[in-house]
C-alpha cells in the first residue's frame, strides 16, 4: 500500500500528530481489512469480551472519527452507517438499495466476513457436541 500524508496535513519543522493519510495504492485491501476487523470485533462484543471497546478505539477510530473514510461524500455515509456501526445501532439491517456499485461492493464484503465468522462459530460449537 501506497500513502501519502494530505497537504493540509503538512507543516514545514513541526511533526504533525495523527496526520491524515491518502491511500494511492491499495484502498480495496485496506477497506477490506477494516471491514474483517469490524465484523470480528462485532462477533466478539457480543460474545460478551468487554475489552473489545478498547481494541476498536485503538484500531478503528480516533475518538469519535473512525480512522478510515471513503472520498465520496455518499459512500463515506454508506460505510459509517451501514458497515462500520454495530448492528445495534444500524437504522436498518439492510439498506434499501444502492447508489452505486462501491456502496454494494462494501455490503457484499460485510455480508462474506459476517458469514465467514457465523460459519467458524457453528463450525467450533458443533465439534464441541
């Protein structure tokens, strides 16, 4: 992956903390990573691990931001609201339809590493019968 740290970001003798970084090469593995990283996360707050708020801050987001967001105004909205949030607070389950090809790529890699992890934890649950 390739990066570069934004113009507005850069200060001539002063290190810039937290410094926004644009993605030139490699944006489809890195979203593909954050999305696997939030589905698992997921899986495991619900499993009761409480020290996942943690990880999630320290991997996801800074703050409230979290710590990748798409360039398009309305795909940025698409990955917070329907990918990135936990299922408890998505508005819907599913979205009504898509806007674009990005917006149903996302879902579609949501939906695999959902379905990945149901089918590990049933995989793990039946051998322990």
């Amino acid at each position: 992956m390739i990066f570069r740290v934004t113009e507005d970001e850069v200060e001539v003798g002063r290190r810039v903390e937290n410094p926004k970084l644009k993605v030139i090469d490699g944006q489809q593995r890195l979203v593909s990573i954050v999305i696997l990283l939030n589905e698992v996360i997921s899986y495991l707050e619900n499993e009761g691990d409480c020290e996942l708020k943690e990880a999630k801050k320290r991997f996801l987001k800074h703050g409230d931001n979290y710590k990748i967001a798409l360039l398009e105004e309305e795909d940025k909205k698409f990955f917070k609201r329907f990918i990135l949030s936990p299922n408890t607070e998505r508005e819907s389950r599913e979205p009504s339809g898509f806007d674009n090809p990005t917006q149903e790529n996302l879902w579609n890699a949501k939906n695999t590493f959902e379905e990945w992890i149901k089918d590990k934890r049933e995989r793990r649950s039946n051998r322990s019968l």
